[in-house]
C-alpha cells in the first residue's frame, strides 16, 4: 500500500488510535483511502507520483493531459504506436494545468492515438493542510470502521 501525505505513525498516534481492535493493517488501509479520496476530489497529486494517459487528439501543437495536473517529467511518449525518442520529447514544454506543448514536430496526421507516461505533482512533500486534512480523514475512517456507536449517536 502506498500513501506518501502522512505516515502511518502519525496516524497511529492520534486520540483514539489506541481502541482494541484497531490494527496496522486498518491503519494503512485508512490512510490509502483518505489519500485517493483527496486526489481524487482535488483532481491532483500533492506529491509527485506516476501518471499513464492515453488519449486521441487531433490537429494541435499541444495536448491536454486529462486529470494530470503539475506535471513534472514525461518518461515514456508513443503517437499512432510509435515511441517518441527522448531527443524529441526534450523540446516539449510541460505547464502546470496538465498542458504538453511542441508536439508539432514529431505528430502528423490527425487522430491518432497518443500514450504519454510520466510524473506529476504539486511537491515532493504535501502542504501542512492536505497533511492534516488526510490524517483527519484517515482518523474518522478508522473509528468509523471499529465503533459500535454512531458518530451523532444521542444518549436518552
């Protein structure tokens, strides 16, 4: 399992973390979802990770990388099913909204399928807010996962 915002002893050291039934295994497991869910809803990596996509677009010098936001380097390119060599993909320009541009010179024709992988990330370490926000997410998980009472549970 791979989460990189927070670690799993800074969840494990959280209020309430120490509950019978609470494992590594729950822990990791919250701090997964927490993260994909974060990714998810922002529709960006706060740390640098691998991004594959696959895409068909036609006639333009630049492609729009779907859902790839702060791209930082592009290790593998391939148009119509051909790889792009790295002494063509270094005149490529990478911009922050996901946005490859100068493929002009080794893309012609029109429609064809383009496979580009590479990585992508705000940092190499994640902002003290998406840090906390993740550990906070991951902590309701984990009790929510190993409580027998409901979070807005009221007593008679």
């Amino acid at each position: 399992m791979t989460y990189t915002y927070a670690t799993l002893e800074e969840l494990a050291g959280l209020d309430g973390m120490d509950e019978p039934g609470i494992t590594d295994e729950i822990l990791e497991a919250a701090l997964v979802y927490s993260e994909e869910t974060i990714d998810k809803y922002c529709g960006a990596s706060f740390t640098v990770k691998p991004f594959k996509v696959t895409t068909r677009q036609s006639g333009q010098d630049g492609l729009n990388l779907d859902e790839v936001m702060w791209p930082r380097s592009i290790t593998f390119a391939s148009i119509g099913g051909e790889e792009v060599e790295e002494v063509d993909r270094q005149h490529w320009e990478l911009f922050d909204e996901g946005i490859v541009y100068g493929l002009g010179a080794v893309r012609s024709g029109y429609s064809r399928s383009i496979v580009i992988e590479g990585t992508a990330g705000y940092s190499d370490v994640p902002p003290q807010a998406i840090k906390w926000a993740m550990l906070t997410l991951a902590r309701q998980h984990v009790l929510d996962q190993v409580s027998r009472i409901l979070d807005r549970a009221l007593s008679n």
